[in-house]
C-alpha cells in the first residue's frame, strides 16, 4: 500500500509539472523561511527527526523509486544547492530501477537550520547513515558533487560496509586547503554571507560555474537563495552556510582517500577552477588552487583501483551544463 501510494503521489508530481509551469526567478518578489516552504521540490519531501548535539533536528528527504529496489543510490548534494536539483538525474535512474535517496543535509535546504551546531563531515555522515538505517537500507551506491562529493568520501571511509560504489561530480576537497588558506573565524564567512544579493551570487555562478554563460536553467536554481534572502530568516540560514565552511577548511579529506574501499568513480569536468579560499592563501603560498585538471588525476591515483573520466571544457556543474554528455559518463560508473 506504502509503494502504491507513492507512485501515485509521484504520478501526481510529473502531471502537475506538465500542466502549471516552472516557478521562476523572475517572478513578483517570492519569501521563504528557513526550512523552503512554500518552494516545491520535485517529489514528495519526507522527514526523519531525530536527536542530534542535545537538540532534536527534522532531516528533509525526498525517497523516489520503487521501496524494494535492488539498487539503491543516495544523491549528496553541494553547498550551494539542495536536493532539489538532483530531479533530472533522479528520474533517469528511477527509468533503471533504482531506488533513489535525496537528503537535504542538516544546515540546508528544507532541513533545520539550528543556532549553533558543530559541524563535520563525519556528523553529516553519520545523519546520512541515521536515515538509511531509518529506511531499512544497507547498502548503496554514493554519489557526491561539490561539498557532496567531501561528505561523500567521508561517508566511503567511515561506513565503507553500506557502500557498494562511489561516484564524485568535480568534488572540491581534492587538495587541502588548510595547508594553504589562512584559517577564518566563523564570523568572517557569517559577514560575507550577510552581503549576499542574487546579483552576487548569479555573477558568482556565471563567472565560476558556467564559463560565463548563463540560461534560464542555471537562473531556476537560484530561486530558492532568492526567496530565502527576501524572507525574514536570513540571518539563520547566513549563519548555517558559515558554519559549514568550517569542515571544508578544517578537514582535510584528500588523507581519506587511502582508506576508501569501495569501487570508486571521478567525474571531472576539466575547466573547473573552484578553489576555496583562493582569495586569503597563506603569507608566501603561490599554489593555484582549483586546478581539476590536474586534481582528478591526483585523486585517481590515490584511491585504489579509482577511475577517471574526464569531461574536457566542463566546469563544476556539468550535470546542468551538459547533461547529455555528462550522463554517457555517469552512466559508464554505474553500468561497472
């Protein structure tokens, strides 16, 4: 009755997606709170409670596919984003059977956003175990993109027993940034995240994303920063995105490439440049951070028996700059 209910909800969802058309930035001024309501994701959102650092937190997840699946995949989305923007990917394997877990990560999305919370990686990892436990899940495919792809690994090194296969989209973590970014204070990024307009953040994207491109595809993405920065708890949501900068500056994720036993997959859109921290090196440091290129391979050869697939003159977002030739990529890691 449960699987019976849900593929009729997610019949709803694809109709309804047809008939009113998408919500889009350029729309009358939109507000959300903290947690999204009133932005619609692409399928239902589920939610885990549960007890974390002596608070009690709701994890917002989207679970699409068949229940009793024989595949499984969890979908780890970037810091920019949320797991909204999994939906074109999500419907494709849903197509080859798979079940498919979206989690909005604590600190992000239409997840809570608390006053203060100590964040890592491994405690995202472990909430991410917390809900495949929840949902009597043992094992799975990872994948991560971005900061996704720095919980991803971590995920791989901690619980490499629940992970049958490991797939990184332009991950960043890929060198350490602590051997050559100065460290900041929380209220250094908490400032800067105050300053956010969407004119900052589309010329961000455009600049740094899409090789100064831009399309209303890329535009539907920032629909949620907009409403969220015109809402009335900016201020939290400003504060969860500092905090979170901690664990990307802090851990140093290649030192966890050794301890990944899973089969591992590295899709690297070569022109990516994204270097955290490129902007407050070190006093005498001249590393060029960013260089993917070169990072893949690094990585590749790093991880055991890990292979590389590179896409030349993609950036960090090829699943949206070029899906077609992103998923002929994607689609060589899952078919291994």
């Amino acid at each position: 009755m449960k699987y019976a209910l849900k593929i009729g909800s997610y019949l709803l969802l694809l109709i309804t997606a047809l008939i009113i058309p998408a919500q889009s930035i350029a729309n009358d001024v939109i507000k959300y709170d903290k947690e999204l309501n009133g932005f619609s994701y692409p399928f239902e959102v589920e939610t885990l409670t549960f007890n974390s650092q002596n608070q009690v937190l709701n994890m917002r997840y989207m679970d699409v596919g068949h229940e009793n699946a024989d595949k499984v995949i969890v979908l780890l989305h970037g810091k920019n984003f949320a797991g909204f923007y999994w939906k074109t990917l999500a419907l494709d394997l849903i197509k080859q059977n798979y079940r498919v877990i979206i989690p909005d990560q604590i600190g992000f999305g239409k997840s809570s956003k608390p006053s203060s919370y100590q964040y890592s990686f491994s405690q995202l990892a472990l909430n991410t175990k917390r809900l495949l436990e929840h949902l009597n899940i043992s094992n799975a495919d990872i994948v991560g993109h971005s900061m996704g792809g720095m919980l991803a690994v971590t995920f791989a090194a901690n619980y490499s027993n629940i992970v049958n296969k490991l797939i990184l989209i332009n991950p960043i973590g890929l060198e350490d940034y602590s051997e050559y970014v100065e460290f900041k204070d929380t209220n250094f990024f908490y400032q800067r995240e105050l300053a956010t307009t969407l004119d900052k953040a589309i010329n961000y994207q455009k600049s740094n994303y899409y090789d100064g491109k831009w399309s209303s595809k890329y535009e539907e993405l920032l629909i949620p920063l907009k409403g969220m920065l015109a809402g009335d708890d900016w201020n939290i949501v400003a504060w969860n995105n500092a905090l979170t900068y901690g664990p990307i500056f802090s851990e140093n994720i290649v030192g966890r490439f050794s301890q990944i036993k899973s089969p591992t997959f590295l899709i690297i859109g070569t022109r990516d440049k994204t270097g955290p921290g490129r902007a407050w090196l070190k006093k005498g440091v001249e590393r060029s951070l960013g260089n993917y290129e070169q990072l893949g391979k690094n990585a590749r050869n790093l991880i055991k028996g890990a292979k590389l697939i590179e896409l030349e003159g993609l950036g960090h977002m090829p699943h949206f700059e070029d899906y077609d030739v992103f998923m002929k990529a994607f689609q060589q890691g899952i078919d291994k």
